[in-house]
C-alpha cells in the first residue's frame, strides 16, 4: 500500500532528534533481523540435526563444532535454538497478526461509529483487559488443550483488546478532520473512507503497538511454554527449551544462558525498533 | 433524499411540484428558502433530547457567477449554514435547492484538508477515483490540467503535503475541490490562515478561476476586508439570522443595520 509507510522511511534531513530515531530503528532492525536471520535458515538448515542424540557428547561446554555446547543428550544446543527461534517467531508473528488484524478493525467501526456498539464492545474490552492476560490465555488453553496453533489462538485472542483500544482512539481522532469530511463529501464509501484515507494515518500509532504486542506474545510464549501448557514435542519453542534447560542448570549452565539471551536480545532488538518507530511518528505529525 | 434538501437528483416528481422553469436552471445555483435548523443534544430517550436552534430562518440564493459573501462574528451559525448547503446536516424547517452537481468545499486550515499520507496527486486524483467514472489516463491527465489551473507544476505532484507551504497546501485543496467540476464552491474562510500577500495570491486564483470554470462561490468569512476584494454581494449574519444583505458595495458603504456599521468599524 502506497503511502502506509511512507512518512516513517522517507529521505528527509530533520533535525538531531530526527537522527536519534534512525539510530534506533537501525540497532533494533540489526539485532531482529539476525534473529530473523537464524529462525529462517532453522527451518530449513541446522548445522546438527536438533533433535539426533549422542551419548558421548553429553553437557559439552560451548566450542567450535557447538557453538551453543551440548545438553544431556548430546544434541546440539545451537541448532535446537535455530530451530526453537523459528517456532517462536511464527507464534509471536501470528499472534500479533491475529490481535492487530481484528484489533484493527474493531478499533476502526467503534472508533469511526461510535454509538451503542462502541460503548458495549469497549466495555467487553474493559472485562477482558481486568483478568492477567497470562491467566485469560490459561483459560483458553484448558478448553482448547496445549499445542502451538492452539498458544497462538489463545494469545491472539488476549491481544486483540488492546489493540482495539488504542485503534479506536487513533480513529477518533481523526473522525472530524478536513481531509475525512472531504472524503464524505465527496461520496467515499465508508470501508475506503476507514481503510484507505484513515489507516494510513493512524500508523504512527500502530506500528509501534506491533512491536510492543510481538514482544509481549514471545514473552507470553515463553512463560506458557515454561509452565508447559504451550507448545508441546517435537515443536521446541524458546521458552519451551528454557524450562529444559532448568533441570541442567548447574551441569550445563550455557544451555539456558545461550537460550535466554537470544530471547533477551531478541525482545530488545524489538523493542529499539518501536521505540524508533514511535519517536520518528512524533516528528511526522 | 429529503424533502429539505433538493439536488437535480431528487425524485422528478418532487422536483415538478416546486415549478422550476428553465430559466431557472440556467440561471441559479442556489436556493435556500426559510431554512432554520440547529443541533440536538443527545439524550438517553428520544424524547428527552433537547434542541438548540442556530440558523432562524434564513433565505438568500446564489446565481451563476456571483460570489457571495456571508460575514458575521465566529459563533454566529456561519459554519453550521454552510454544513446544511453541503448536506452534513438537515434543516429543520424551510428548503435548500441546488440547481447543479455536488457543491465542493475549501476548508479553513490548509493543514489538515489534505490527507497528509499521500502525496499531491494522490490527494488531487482521489475525488475522480471515488466517482469511478474516468479511466486512470484520464484521471492523470484531469490532475495535470488542474495543477497548472492553480498554478502548481508537476514538480509538485509527488511531494508530501508536509513539504509544502500553507498557499501551495490551499491550492492543492482547491484543485482538489474542483477537480470534479462542481459549479458551486463553498469556502469556509478559506484565506484566514495565510499571511496577507498569499492571501492576495489566493484571492486572485478564486476571481480567475470563477471566470475560466464558470464558478460561483460562497464565501464564508469574518475578514470584511476580503470579502470586499472578492465578493459581488454580501450577507450579513447575526446570532443565526440574516440581518442584511445585498451588492458589496451597497452594504460596506451605506450600512443600514447598527450590527453592520459595528462589523465595520471593528474591523
């Protein structure tokens, strides 16, 4: 979409803050995107095979030919992170697809409408948003049962009243505003009129969300999966790894040191990128 | 449709019964007959809601060509009025009579008639795009001849509305406004946020294209010297109600109402 984007990466000389902002954005994308970088060739590629055991390669500490060291087993931490990496980023990228895709659009009608359905919508948002979100996704889970389309159905759902929120007040916003009257008057049907003249200027808002909701859902991910009622064998998560690699912290400590720090680099990298985002949005507008 | 707000659209039988004659359609842009109206104040049942007119019976009508001014203290309905001739709010009592297509509007602050996520062309093309009528050849063509109508080169067409200055803005949101050929513009105090010599600017691009396009506007403002610059006759509003009106001239020299003459003097 033309014009979505644009007022974030735009060539424009601004001042120093307009530079703090890319500095941000550049770090974070740099740690994301070698994350990204490990969870795609992980679904493909691993120097070992992650699950291939090895008696005599028992709790080897890090090295040349692994990286990461070995767990009890013998298998290869590094390849079991590839691969853990790429299970949690499809979970975190789905469920903040299914929070901000519905998010979007609730926030959208309640926000542009407003009326009755706002206010009962809006208050059935307050009730979600009033139980831990961790125990609301508990909930799901007990009905649905654990497994990794069933952790992003659950956090999905969690997510979505928050998202709501926050697009409902950027769409009120500019509910009155020239350009929006103009499109009314003109004749533009109301889906164009949300979709393609408003959502664009509600980015700055938006985008922002994403980032913090991805991190929230790899955390979340991490704490369901640690307390196993997230994904469940042979998909290896990182949090699912973490729990793992509790029992061995002593005799391989390197396992949970190298696994969480990725989750920690991860969530960081993710969160300079929103930071960024949402600073270059102040200076747009 | 309503009753109360009357297009070329509306049902032909309607249209029969208030016997407009040929001559009229040639000759009128607009007519408002007795029109009062106001707002509602939402309540929790419908008939507790309370109402507070703003506009008392008001009546005038803009023939093709003129430009008509209407001035009057902030707070006085002068918005409201130009929302009901849009069609954003229905009178209560009385009529408004469009002779011709959709009126088009220019609004107040150049800052935020733009959709500030598009680019000039964009902003420029979405009203051809909306009515679906026109090939994406046409519409880019249309664009083109209407930048150089305001006095914007193509240089403009990709550029941001942040990148430019408040004149440039109010020229893109009239080329925009007119891209669709309306016979009446209404301009809500459409120079009131420039700086004096791009007002001039404006004000001399609005006489030239009345002329070229064959245009009528109303012109909402509180700035009489403008209206004086601009307009062929004039209203005067005051707490809702029309309480003089005629050429320019006419009214900003020999004002007969005591309101007028301290319009004048205040300004």
């Amino acid at each position: 979409m033309k014009g979505l984007f644009a007022r974030f990466f735009r060539n424009k000389d601004t001042s120093s803050d307009g530079g703090d902002a890319r500095g941000y954005l550049i770090v974070g994308l740099i740690l994301f995107g070698l994350f990204l970088l490990m969870a795609v060739v992980g679904l493909f590629y691993t120097p070992h095979s992650h699950t291939a055991m090895n008696a005599a390669a028992k709790f080897q500490p890090p090295s040349l030919t692994h990286p990461f060291g070995t767990d009890n087993f013998g298998r290869d931490i590094f390849s079991r992170v590839m691969k853990g990496s790429s299970t949690t980023l499809i979970i975190a990228v789905a469920t903040v697809a299914i929070g901000a895709a519905a998010g979007t659009l609730i926030g959208a009608l309640t926000g542009y409408f407003g009326g009755i359905v706002d206010d009962i919508l809006m208050r059935v948002g307050d009730a979600l948003t009033a139980f831990p979100s961790l125990l609301m996704a508990l909930v799901i889970i007990g009905i649905v049962g654990p497994g990794k389309y069933n952790v992003v159905l659950a956090l999905g759902i969690v997510f979505i009243p928050s998202f709501a929120r926050i697009m409902r007040t950027a769409y009120a916003s500019l509910r009155y505003v020239n350009y929006i009257t103009s499109a009314r008057l003109m004749g533009a049907t109301n889906g164009r009129i949300l979709f393609r003249h408003m959502l664009p200027n509600t980015m700055h808002v938006l985008l922002p969300a994403v980032t913090i909701g991805f991190n929230n859902a790899v955390l979340a991910e991490a704490s369901m999966s640690f307390l196993g009622i997230g994904v469940t064998p042979p998909d290896a998560s990182l949090g699912y790894m973490l729990s793992e690699a509790q029992s061995m912290l002593v005799r391989a400590p390197w396992y949970a040191l190298c696994t969480g720090m990725v989750i920690v680099l991860l969530v960081f990298g993710v969160g300079l990128i929103g930071e960024g985002l949402q600073r270059s949005g102040r200076e747009v507008g | 449709m309503s009753e109360r707000f009357i297009t070329p659209d509306s049902d032909p039988a309607l249209l029969k019964k208030l016997q407009i004659t040929e001559e009229m359609k040639r000759d009128m842009v607009l007519q408002v007959q007795h029109v009062s109206g106001g707002y509602y104040k939402r309540a929790l049942m419908k008939k507790n809601r309370t109402y507070k007119e703003v506009i008392h019976d008001v009546s005038f009508e803009i023939r093709r060509g003129e430009i008509l001014g209407l001035v009057g203290e902030s707070g006085t309905g002068k918005t409201t009025l130009a929302k009901m001739l849009l069609g954003m709010m229905e009178p209560e009592e009385g009529r408004i009579i469009h002779y011709t297509r959709r009126p088009q509007v220019v609004f107040q602050d150049p800052y935020t008639s733009l959709n500030p996520a598009y680019d000039v062309e964009w902003n420029i093309e979405e009203p051809l795009r909306i009515f679906g009528k026109y090939s994406e050849k046409e519409r880019k063509e249309r664009v083109r001849e209407m930048l150089r109508r305001v006095e914007l080169t193509e240089d403009h067409l990709k550029a941001m509305p942040d990148e430019l200055s408040g004149g440039q803005r109010q020229r893109v949101s009239i080329a925009a406004a007119l891209i669709r050929r309306p016979r009446l513009v209404i301009a809500d105090e459409p120079v009131s946020a420039l700086d004096v010599t791009i007002q001039a600017q404006i004000l001399k691009l609005l006489r030239e294209l009345r002329a070229e396009l064959d245009l009528s506007y109303l012109f909402v403002s509180h700035d009489l010297n403008v209206v004086y610059q601009l307009c062929d006759s004039v209203m005067v509003m005051k707490r809702g109600r029309i309480v003089e009106q005629g050429p320019v001239e006419e009214v900003f020299e020999h004002p007969k109402e005591a309101y007028t003459k301290q319009l004048l003097e205040a300004n």
